[in-house]
C-alpha cells in the first residue's frame, strides 16, 4: 500500500495504464458565437463599434479592449481584407512535412482593429505580398458549421479587367486594380458632390466609359480626373459652408 509504505523503489509501485473520458467544450462567447453565425449564415464578418472610443474590431468581441465598456453596436462587414503580414510554413501542426508550402497571413481590414489569421492563396496572381486586397473564399452555404474553417482561404482580389486591356509587369497588377478604384471613387464623389460640370461635360461621360469597363486611363485623363475631383470637393466645401452660415446671418439681420 503505497499511502501507508514509503516505496524505496519505482518498480515497487503498482499501477495499470487505462484511459479516463474527459471532454472539454470551449465556447466561442457571446460575441463569437454571433461572429460565427454570421459567417455560416450569411458568409460576412461580424465586427463590434464601441460607442465610446469609435474603434472597430474584427471579430467582434463583446467590450472594448480600451474603455471597457460594452460594445452593443454590431455589424457586418463586405470589404475587402489586406495581406498585413504573410510566411510560409513546410510542416502542417503535427510537424509532418507537407506535400506544398503553406502560406497563411493576418488578414485585417481598412479602418478595423484585429484581423483574422488565415491561409492564404495565389488565386489568379503571380505573388502575394503585403497589403494586396483579398476576399475570404467560403465554402458553400450548405456546408458551413459556423467554424473558421467555413473560410477556405483568402484571396487575391482579381484585377482581370485592367490586365486584359493593359501590359503590365505582374508586379504591377495590383497596383493598376489600386488605380482602378481610386478612379471609380473620385468619380463617385465628383458626381454625387452635384458639381456643376457644364464644359466637363464630354470628358466626364468619356472617362465614365472606360472606368466602367475597367479600362485604364491615360496619365492626362487620370490627371484631369483629379483636377475634377479637387474642383469637385471645392464645391462641396462651399455649399457646406453657405448653408451653414445662412441661417445664422438671417437669424443676426
Ligand atoms: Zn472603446
């Protein structure tokens, strides 16, 4: 009897070898449970807005890491994700050699804090490097369990259109899909500002063509886009501020 006998020796020690069922269940919480569902449901990132400091967090999470408060506002979110930081790994989690390299990175969105961790994929795309846009690509609806792996991998967002049209250097072709944005945005903005483009008129409906089609525009196009776009925010600028001014000069007259 061992609790009553000091052993002098291990061998004098008794023992048989079995094994005892323990089960353990991590729950994902109150926020990541409705991250999770979110992403079977409807295939789109839950993120959490603190009301407090205005910083937004991917995955949500239930209190704000800074004020700690709770962070009632969730929403989801459909933008593309940049590459922060990428490695490549040979060994998979048991340390077994893997046929190919692994590639997985921290993926994490323009203006939201936290990221995800992920594999990443080439996609159509030569190379990743950091900061390329990518897309989650998620296994079929009918398949997902609410698990990380409901994500298969991030990829590259396809910059198709302008390769088509353009020569570029591969290591260029984000850089053209980048351009490509920018341009569709200022001219968003121009047309929404209610600028009155008059004698533009003509350039604008050229530009908005080829933009449409995902055409690359000339360095003086792309020059006079801008122009536009300054001329454009300008306005907006002085009809902002005139109707704030009226009010009040009517109010003192
Ligand atoms: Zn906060």
């Amino acid at each position: 009897m061992p609790i009553l006998e000091k052993l002098t020796q291990q061998s004098q020690a008794r023992h048989w070898t079995d094994s005892i069922p323990l089960e353990f269940h991590y729950t994902a919480g109150v926020a990541g449970e409705e991250f999770r569902r979110e992403l079977r449901d409807n295939g789109r990132f839950l993120v959490s807005k603190c009301s407090k400091c205005k910083s937004t967090y991917i995955p949500a999470r239930m209190y704000c890491p800074s004020c700690f408060i709770e962070m009632k506002d969730q929403f989801p979110i459909d933008k593309p994700g940049y590459v922060y930081s990428f490695t490549s790994v040979n060994r998979d989690r048991a340390g077994a050699d893997t046929e190919l390299p692994i590639t997985v990175g921290l993926v994490k969105f323009e203006g939201v804090k936290g990221g995800i961790v992920h594999l990443l994929e080439k996609g159509d795309s030569d190379r990743l490097s950091i900061g390329m846009k990518v897309t989650p690509s998620l296994k079929n609806p009918s398949e997902r369990t609410g698990a990380i792996t409901d994500i298969l991998a991030f990829k590259p967002i396809s910059t198709e259109s302008s390769s088509k049209t353009v020569e570029v250097g591969k290591a260029e072709r984000w850089e053209v899909g980048a351009g490509e944005n920018q341009a569709r945005s200022l001219l968003h903005s121009i047309e929404e500002s209610g600028y009155p483009v008059e004698e533009d008129e003509m350039t604008i409906s050229s530009l908005r063509s080829k933009i449409s089609k995902g055409e690359l525009l000339t360095r003086e196009e792309d020059r006079l886009l801008h122009r536009l776009g300054d001329k454009a925010r300008e306005w907006r600028k002085a009809v902002k501020s005139s109707s704030e001014t009226e009010p009040a000069d009517t109010l003192s007259g």
